[in-house]
C-alpha cells in the first residue's frame, strides 16, 4: 500500500486527492490518501459566511468556468448541478474617474466613457501597429511597462493598474505580465498584436462552439456559496481529510532508517499535537506559499526559500448590508475599481446582491469592499469597528449613500494574494529544477502558477494525477508545472 499526504483542505489540495484517488487502480498494492488541514474547516480562502439571512464570501465570491479540468470534476462528483451563473448585471463593469464610469466593449461607446481622453485613444487605436517585442522583453517586462508599449501610458494608468488592483490588490509596475496574464503575452507572440490576436480567437469562437462561453468563461458561483464546492468534495468517497492538524514539517525516510534498500523515497509528515509521525510514500503541499515553505523546508530547502521570497500582503475584506432603500445608490453591474489616485483607501467593490440570488434578504443590498494588498498593507493593522467605519464613509462618499448599513461582516486576511513579481518566473524555474532532485514531492496551490479559484483548482488536479502516477511507476513525473 502506498500512501499519499496532501498538505491543505482548500480546492486545489481537495482536488489533487480527487484527482489521485481517480488513478488509484493504477497503484500496485493500493493507494491510501489522507489529507491534512490546519484549519477548523475545508476551504482555504474560499470562505462562506451565513448569518441572518445574508450569504458573504469574506474570499473569493465567484470564478471564470473557463477550466475543463475542473468542470469536468465537478461533473463527476454531482457538484455541478449546484452551480449558478451570474445575472446579465455583472457584465457591466465601473471604474472610478471623478464618477463612476462604465467600461464598454463597444469602442464608440468607450470613447465616449471620458475615462481615456482623445489622444490616449488614438494611442490605444494604433495598438495594431505597434511591433511585437522579443521573447525576452516581453517576459522580463511588468503589466504596467507592457501595457505602456502596446496601449499606451494613459491605458496603462487607467484601466490596466485598477485591473490589477482587482485580481491580486498589487502594483501593476511591480508584477511580471508573463506570470500574472501569460495569454497577453501569448496574444503578441502569436499575432503581433493584442487586438489581432481577439478578433482572431473570436473568429475561431464563432468557428468551434465549444468555446462559446468565450475565453474569460461565465462567472459562476454555487447556490451555497463556494466554500460549499470543498466542503462537498472534502465530505465525498476516495479518501481521508482531517482538519486541526497543523504539519509541522515533512522528514525524509532514509535507507538507513528502513535498514535496507526502500525503493522509492519516502516521507514522515509531522503534525503537531501528533504522538507519531505520518508516513507518506508521497506528498503535495497544497497550501499557500509561505506554508509550503515551512512544511518542506527540511526535505527541499532551496524549494522553501524560493517560496518564501513570494510577497503575500494582506487583504482585508468588508461586506456592509443596507435596507432596501439604498438599492437605487448603486447602478446595475458588478462592481466599481478604484485607480489611487482617486484618493480612497477601497481598491475596489462588488455588489453582491446583484450578482447571485439569495445574498441577502429580499430586497436589501449587501455590498463588499476590498482594501490594503501591496499598495496599503498598513490598512490591516485597524480594528474592525475602524474599518467598518471607514468602508462606511468612503462607499458614501462614492455613490452618494445617506443609509446605515444594517449588517458587517469583515475578514483580515493577514496574508492574501501572492504577488508574481518580475522574479516570479526565475523563481519558478529555480523551483522546478530543485524538485528533479526530491522525488516524490509535489507543489500545488496558488503561489506559483495562478491566484484564480479555477486555476487553484487545476493545479490541485494536475499534481493529484502527477503524484499518483509517480507512485504508479513513472519516475520522470516530478514538480509544479501544471
């Protein structure tokens, strides 16, 4: 019997022991799975509040279905069926520009948003003309010194920084656009040009209708929440998860301890509180970065110092509830994202009782506020009261709000979002390399190859099938890369 250890109940380790278990036929002897949570509770950061009539995500509240892989988990595990999409609402999207201006696909429609005055559009327009750079330019370059060379500097502050602001609360000037959108990369690479490259994914869209749903996906989310996807799979057949135990660090097994020739390398995992080790003929840490660091800091030592040279700022998470008179505050859409230099603390908010039924009660508005990452971790030190407070005076400021909210939840997340700096992808290929030379470990999580809840999921699946297949007898199955 072999038996595989997943370090972290959040969707990507919860889908690595699905994924595994799926090839355990393929395992001589049997595979036994058991995965370790430190927490009281499945999910990671994909945590659902539920409290007098209102639902809240105090993490992630939705994601792109834009991942086969995990599409077709969640088929084979009846969890699909509690997927809900979104309302037509969240199509429309707001940035913050003196007021709050809608973001149209339309170009004319743009144009006419102000957000882009005349000559940063002609700028934008000459988009197609603007040479593709080399391989190397494009990967050493930020998201903020891409989109300036292809869209211009007016472009590259205004719409393109919020948006990063939006996905990993970081400083577009900062962050590596091979590691955090590979497919604008891939987009200039392949078509000279950002704009050429979607009019020719929309033609091969309207070509194949398997693409329909287009590549940015439906938003989706689940009638429960999405914690409610891991507390499913955490609950289904195939293998053990226990939560409170905190992995204190994972050992190498040596031949000298096995007194004799052991085969493949073998683990002991320990947790604390635990009388004696557990032994793991394989292991995925699929927590966070910075846990990952710690858990394999004795087995791959140069994998944890990699790791924890990987920023993770905290986030802080607001949701404010008002009765139903405050509904006429708020256009129809998703959410607004707020550039800096409009001078408020909030990144960005969502309005959640437009985009899934069921938020809140019937009628009122639940609203939720992102605040600090990389460009305000100072935010993180308030109390709650104080940035209830804040998140209270500033959204009155922006829409013009006279209610009381009637409800708050807020969630501190001390460590959020990994930040995939210009480093980020050296990092990675120095992780990679380092693995070749521990056999039998596996990296999952959202460090290093994407922080979007579907992409979570997919790395979860792609190391489950990569681990069991290593145990299965295929030596050359090593790493991260999914």
């Amino acid at each position: 019997m072999k038996h595989l250890v997943i370090i972290g109940a959040g969707i990507s380790g919860l889908c690595a022991a699905h994924e595994a278990a799926r090839h355990r036929s393929e395992v001589a002897g049997g595979l036994d799975i058991l995965v370790l949570e430190a927490s009281p509770a499945v999910g990671g950061k994909a945590r659902t509040v539920k409290r007098d009539g209102w639902l809240v995500e105090t993490g992630p509240a939705a994601y792109l279905d834009n991942e086969p892989e995990f599409d077709e988990l969640l088929a084979r595990t009846g969890i699909a069926g509690e997927k809900v999409e979104a309302n037509e609402a969240a199509a429309r999207r707001y940035l913050l520009h003196g007021r709050l201006r809608e973001v149209k696909a339309n170009p004319l429609a743009f144009a006419r948003s102000g957000i882009v005055g005349p000559m940063g559009l002609l700028r934008m327009m000459a988009e197609p003309f603007i040479r593709r750079a080399g391989l190397e330019r494009a990967a050493a370059e930020s998201v903020w010194d891409f989109a300036r060379r292809r869209l211009g500097v007016e472009a590259a502050d205004k719409l393109i920084a919020p948006m990063v602001l939006g996905v990993f609360a970081g400083d577009a000037r900062r962050l590596s656009v091979s590691a955090c959108f590979p497919r604008l990369v891939a987009l200039e690479r392949d078509h000279g040009s950002l704009i050429r490259g979607m009019i020719a994914a929309r033609k091969k869209r309207a070509r194949d209708q398997r693409f329909s749903s287009g590549p940015s996906g439906k938003l989706v989310s689940f009638r429960r929440g999405l914690q409610s996807v891991a507390v499913a799979l955490a609950e289904s057949d195939g293998f053990t998860v226990r939560c409170d135990a905190k992995v204190e660090t994972v050992e190498a097994v040596t031949a000298a301890d096995e007194g004799a020739d052991r085969g493949p390398p073998r683990y002991r995992v320990l947790v604390g509180g635990d009388a004696a080790p557990i032994e793991a003929s394989a292991v995925i840490a699929a927590g966070e970065a910075f846990a990952n660091a710690d858990a394999v800091a004795d087995i791959a030592p140069e994998v944890a110092a990699a790791l924890r040279q990987i920023a993770t700022p905290p986030v802080v998470v607001v949701a404010l509830g008002y009765r139903p008179q405050a509904a006429s505050s708020f256009p129809t859409g998703f959410g607004v994202l707020i550039p800096r230099a409009q001078g408020y603390r909030i990144l960005g908010s969502i309005w959640d009782s437009q985009l899934f039924a069921g938020r809140s009660p019937d009628g009122h508005v639940l609203v939720r506020a992102m605040l600090g990452g990389s460009v305000d971790p100072d935010v993180a030190a308030l109390d709650d009261d104080a940035l209830v407070e804040l998140v209270r005076d500033e959204l009155a400021r922006i829409f013009g709000l006279t209610s009381v909210p009637v409800f708050s939840e807020v969630k501190n997340w001390r460590r959020a979002i990994p930040q995939y700096d210009l480093e980020h992808p050296s990092r990675v290929a120095r992780i990679e390399a380092a693995l070749e030379h521990t056999p039998g470990l596996f990296l999952a999580g959202n460090g290093l190859h994407g922080v979007a809840f579907s992409k979570s999921a997919v790395t979860g699946i792609r190391q489950g099938r990569r681990a069991a297949l290593w145990l299965a007898g295929a030596p050359s199955v090593t790493g991260t890369d999914p």
